[in-house]
C-alpha cells in the first residue's frame, strides 16, 4: 500500500491540512522562544493566528516557490525515492519549512500590535488613531 493512499475522507483531511498545522505549531513553538504572551488567551491567540497563517499563505508561497524554482521540488522527489519512500513524500520536505516560514509573521505581528496597543491603555479610538498617524509619519520620514 503506498504511504499516501487515502482511505477515507477524514484522512484526506489530515493530508491536506495537516502539514500546514503542524507547521504553524512548529512556527509558534519556534517564536514562544523569543516572545512569551502574557496570558494564556494570548497564548491561544497567538497560536491559532500562527496556524491560520500557515494553511493560508503556506500553500501560497510554495505556489511562488515553485515559479521560482521548481528544480527543489524534482530534487525533494529524487531525494524521497532514494530512501524508498513514495515521491510525494518529497514534497513535504519542502512544504514543512516553507509553511513553517509562512506561519512566523503572524506570530510577530500580532505580538507586536498586542505591544503597541498594550502601550496605549486607557486611550481611546481618537488618540490611537492620531498615535497610529504619528508612527506612519516616522516611519515614512525614516526612509
């Protein structure tokens, strides 16, 4: 039986998404190391948005990785049948590090909004707003 032959709808699932969960809880376990959250919601949050982040822009960047450089996906495939193994497996050589890359950013962004809007308590939507206005204006006058 080939190592990827599906046998029922549930399994095709784990196929499909499981790859792109795990890396996003690669990524989170990746960034817990640099950037605790403070509380297990934020935790939870965090998480999930890692993990969202992987199954949405994972599939993407491996589609632009591809265009790119398709001779990877070859090499992962010739690699995988060396070892025995079915050549689809090549596959997730690639596609486990990418959507674990795809899955960092949210991880970051959203730690870093958490910051800025931590910074910010006891505003309201007026002051944040001309607060978010000043930032773009530093930052456009930065570059």
């Amino acid at each position: 039986m080939p190592a990827f032959e599906t046998t029922s709808a549930g399994a095709a699932a784990v196929k499909i998404f499981g790859v792109p969960v795990i890396a996003g809880a690669a990524a989170t376990a990746l960034t817990f190391c640099f950037m605790w959250p403070k509380t297990r919601h934020e935790a939870f949050i965090r998480f999930t948005c890692s993990i969202l982040t992987s199954i949405i822009l994972g599939p993407i960047c491996m589609a632009a990785l591809h265009s790119w450089w398709p001779d990877i996906f070859v090499s992962a495939k010739a690699i995988a049948a060396m070892e025995g193994l079915d050549p689809a497996m090549g596959m997730l050589v690639v596609a486990g590090p990418v959507m674990m890359l795809a899955g960092l950013p949210a991880w970051w962004l959203l730690g870093g909004v958490v910051l800025w809007l931590e910074r910010r308590r006891g505003k309201d939507i007026a002051e944040i707003a001309h607060d978010a206005a000043d930032a773009v204006k530093d930052v456009r006058g930065a570059l």
